[in-house]
RNA sequence: CGGGAUGUAGCGCAGCCCGGUUAGCGCGCUCGGUUCGGGACCGAGAAGUCGGAGGUUCAAAUCCUCUCAUCCCGACCA
C-alpha cells in the first residue's frame, strides 16, 4: 500500500462502517467502555463535546423562557404504573432499586439487605416523577405555562449497547411543560423541536428533518411525538431528537389540575422533550471520515494545534516564545459565540506524529510554527476540511483574520457537505420494486453503504409499515412537516395517498 | 433476550485443530542518545494470574463444562 493511501482509521467506512465508528471514537479519545456492562466512560475529549452542547442548549431554554431545575433519580414504582402506555414502553428497560443496604456475608463478602417496601426505578424518563411535582405547583392557569428543564442521567436497560448512540445510562436533557390549552402545549412542542433542528443545523452542522412520528414509532404516552431525523454517513437514518405533545395523558396520571378562567378544574396539557449524548454519535456518523473525527468549530473542544518544531534548546526557547505569542493572540477570542481554544501541543514527538493525533481528534485548525516561520515572521496552518498534506503559511499580521474566517468556513464545509449528502441520497420513490431495489444491498452477506431516503407515498396503515419493516428493515422515520399535498398511492398497497413521508433503515 | 463470532501485555494479532522447556510478534510504553517542517532511528528495558470458575491429564493458552464481557445479525429502543 503506498504512504498517500494510508488511512488513519482502519478498517475504511466504506470497508467496515461499524466498526469504523468504534475506531474514530478511540482514535479521538472520546469514549470508552467501562466494566459496567452497556455503560460507557467518556473521556475528556469527549465530554468537552457534550459541555459545549450543553452550554449551547441551555442558552436556547433560557431564551425560550425555561428555567432548569433538578427531580430525583429514583421513581417509585406506583408513580410509574399510573400511565399504562408508559408502562407498556418503558417496563423491560428498567433497572430496580429493591433494598437499602449491604451486609457482611460472613464469607469476606457482602449481601443485599434492607428490602425496600416500594421498589424504585431509576429513571429512564422522568414524566412521572416530575408530574408528581407538577401537581402541587399548577393550581390556577395564573401558574401556566410552566416551562422547566432538566439535565440528567438516565437508565435504559438495552440490550444492546453501542458508545453514545445507545448505552445503558446516557446524558440528557429532558424538558416538561405544562399549559392551559392544547393549542399552547402543540405550540411548545413544535417550538422546542424548532429549537432542535436549528442547533443540529447551526452548530453541529447537521441538516435534519423535522416530521411527525407514526403511531407505532410514537414515545410511550405521548399523543404526538415529533423528532429531527439526521442522515448519517452509511446513508441510514439517526433520530437526533424528540418532543411530544402528551396531551392531558399524563396530566390525568399525576393529576396536574388547574382551575381555568372559567373557575371550572380542568387537567393540564403537557409536553416533554429531549436530546441525549446520542448527538455526540451524530456528529461522529455524519462528519468523520477515514482520517478519524470531524468536528465543527462551533461546537469543537479545541479549535487551533499549535505544534511547535525546533532542533534543539535554543531553537526551542525562540520558538516556545513564538507560540505564546500566537496563542496570546488568540486568549479570549471569540468567533460569533463561540470562544476559541489553544492546544500546545509540545510533546517530544516528530511533527508528523502530533500532527496526525491532532487530525485524529477532529481539530479544526492545526498550525506548525518552526525557526523559518519565525524568521518569516508567519505560521504554517492546515485545515481539517483540506487533505492533511496541505498547508499555507500565513503572516502573524493576518493570523487572526485567517483564522476566524477559516473557522467559519470550516463550519459551513461541514454543513454544506452533509447537506449536499443528505440531498443526494433522498429519492421520490412511486415504484415498488425500485423502492426493494434501493433498499436492498447488493451483497448481502456483507452489506455495503447502500439505500438512503426513501420519500414515498404511505396510506398510513401500520400493516404496510409492518411489511416494509419485515421486509427491509426499513421504517417510516416521519412524516415530514415540509412535505407538500400531493395525490399518490401508498408503496405497499397502492391505495390512495396524499403525502410522502420519510422512508429509511435507522439506528 | 435468540442466532453467530471473538476474548492471549495499553492496541492489533500469532500460537489452540494435533496438550509437552522460560507464551511470541508488530505497534505503543519507560530510560539513554540521535532526531523533530508529514505517522523518525539506534541501544537498553518494563509489562501477561492466556476473560473468569470448575473439570480431564503426569502436564492445559491448547481438550471438556459452566460463566462473564465485547462485536455482528435479529427483536427492542433516544
């Protein structure tokens, strides 16, 4: 194999998407498994990526008027079981609390003792236990809305775990509203989804879909449930993130009662709504290529390498001093909201080395500064977006100016690249035989990236779903706000449909 | 939870079928030196209860049973 054609992450997305995806995650130190089994350790890299989303996020629930506040962990098991949907969802996934304490097993061991006389569970939503709370703050619809948000863990028992797009306990954020009337909570609902796609598009670079979710795919207990459906790179679909309108379902669970202008005591209408870690997935799957991670500056933990290249100790003094210069020059800068971060990155390897860990992790800008940048008075700089042989030396005066408009390129490369793929790999399909066809890989034993979007007519039966689902494995992701009336016949059974909805294999 | 695969040093693997000195290799790591502008080189060194438990045997990484974990496929799901 020639050096050009080297790879930094092996096997290839194209060679092995699955597995590729595992590797970029270690070769960007993002994350790890922990011996707890479906549970992940996310490493500082990684986890600087969920702070930045989380700043981001929470800038966005303020300004739409939320306010954060914190709900236990545990919910007893009789909350649970008020909502039966609910149950129905969530009831195989839950870990139990059942006692309280641990004794000496008179073996050097301990045993579980203390038997709780109500079980909890850990929370793997928290629309009860927060409902229980709601009840005791809603009296009138003078307390209406009630727009609170909280960041937290939850408990999923998967079965079957993959780093950050499902692990057995994840980050999120979940957002419950209460409000006077339908009308209100449909708004918020719709809002906060709103709020969603534009983070994806804004700082994380991923053009979604916004749509409605089909019953069969709907959360448990929610009358309406919307996502944002992003495309990753293997061309199947990632549902990015979720509101419902739970209509007065859980009002009537947890008993969140108002009295109304009419003086007459009338259940409340709620939302909830979330984004998970699952996002850190996201940005993986629709950005990363061969090279390892690729990160938006916006959203980047660290957005400039600098990697420093001198011969010995007086090289090193002069060009060590360089450096802080070109750092100084970027401490407390910001581009638009975003402050911009330095790595030096002075480790005893060649410059090659640094320079490929640096690719690894995603970092938008790396900047090589050497004794003939500095007798030049500039900086070699590469970008993350360019093939990785590529630089250009810039003047110190023109550094910053570079940067912040490189930044700001870089960021609209990525969007505009995952958009163009998104473009290119949504179909209108009327025939179904080339609807099979395009969801049906060439080599089925080893399946290549193959498929996409799928945008077909669909009676709305759930057998028809049922037998695309059987069938290929593919569902309807949702059904797109944006898609326009238009006559047509369902792809399965041909009776007369108005709309097209979003049709793809998914995570 | 069903089907399949894999667990040997931090990572990637060989050895296992056919049991037999002291369990190897590449990368990484440590120390010393030369290097550093695209994945450096030389020398020295550290690191393994062969996933775990039990069994068969004079002898187990190797054979048998159980178990745990991970990955892939399915069902379920953010």
């Amino acid at each position: 194999m020639s050096k050009q054609k080297r790879t930094a992450i092996v096997p290839t997305r194209e060679q092995d998407y699955a597995e590729w995806y595992q590797q970029v995650i270690r070769a960007a130190d993002l994350a790890e498994n922990s011996d707890v089994r479906g549970c992940m350790v996310i490493k500082p890299w990684g986890y600087a990526i969920w702070e930045n989303i989380q700043r981001v996020l929470d800038d966005m629930f303020r300004e739409t008027g939320h306010k954060n506040a914190y709900f236990p962990l545990f919910i007893p098991k009789s909350y649970f079981e008020k909502e039966a949907e609910h149950v129905d969802g969530f009831a195989k996934e839950c870990a139990v609390v059942t006692h309280s304490r641990l004794e000496d097993d008179g073996d050097g061991g301990l045993m579980v003792a203390g038997a709780l006389t109500e079980p909890l569970i850990v929370r793997p939503t928290s629309e009860t236990i927060i409902g229980a709370s709601f009840a005791k703050w809603v009296n009138s619809y003078r307390d209406l809305p009630l727009l609170i948000n909280q960041w937290a863990n939850v408990v999923r028992w998967e079965m079957r775990t993959r780093l950050f797009l499902r692990t057995a306990e994840f980050l999120w954020q979940e957002g419950h509203t209460v409000h006077e009337t339908p009308e209100d909570a449909m708004i918020e609902t719709k809002k906060m989804l709103e709020v969603y796609a534009t983070f994806a598009k804004e700082y994380l670079a991923i053009p979604v879909i916004q749509g409605e979710k089909t019953e069969g795919e709907k959360f448990p207990g929610a009358v309406d449930t919307f996502s944002i459906e992003a495309m990753m790179q293997d061309k199947k679909a990632l549902q990015a993130g979720t509101s419902h309108f739970l209509g007065q379902n859980f009002a009537k669970a947890s008993e969140i009662k108002f009295q109304n202008r009419d003086g007459e005591l009338e259940y409340a209408w709620t939302t909830s709504w979330g984004v998970s870690t699952r996002l850190i997935g996201a940005l993986i799957m629709a950005h990363s290529d061969d090279n390892g991670l690729v990160v938006p500056p916006k959203i980047a933990p660290a957005h400039i390498a600098i990697i420093p290249i001198y011969r010995d100790d007086e090289e090193r003094t002069a060009v060590l001093e360089y450096c802080a210069k070109v750092e100084e020059l970027f401490h407390r800068q910001y581009f638009e909201d975003i402050r911009v971060y330095t790595e030096l990155d002075d480790r005893d390897l060649t410059g090659g080395e640094r320079n490929w860990h640096w690719i690894k992790k995603g970092i938008p800008i790396r900047m090589e500064i050497g004794p003939r940048d500095i007798s030049a008075d500039s900086v070699m700089v590469a970008r993350r977006d360019f093939d990785p042989k590529m630089k250009q030396s810039i003047p110190f005066d023109e550094l910053k100016d570079y940067i912040m408009r490189s930044l700001r390129d870089i960021q609209d490369a990525y969007y505009f690249r995952a958009l163009d793929f998104l473009t290119d790999n949504t179909k209108n399909i009327d025939d179904k035989e080339e609807f099979y066809a395009f969801f049906t890989p060439e080599n089925e034993k080893q399946p290549e990236i193959h498929g996409g979007f799928a945008l077909s007519h669909w009676c709305g039966a759930e057998e028809c779903e049922e037998i695309i689902k059987e069938d290929l494995k593919v569902t309807v992701r949702c059904i797109p706000f944006d898609s326009e009336e238009e006559d047509g016949s369902c792809i399965v059974c041909n009776k007369p449909s108005n709309r097209r909805v979003v049709f793809a294999k998914s995570y």
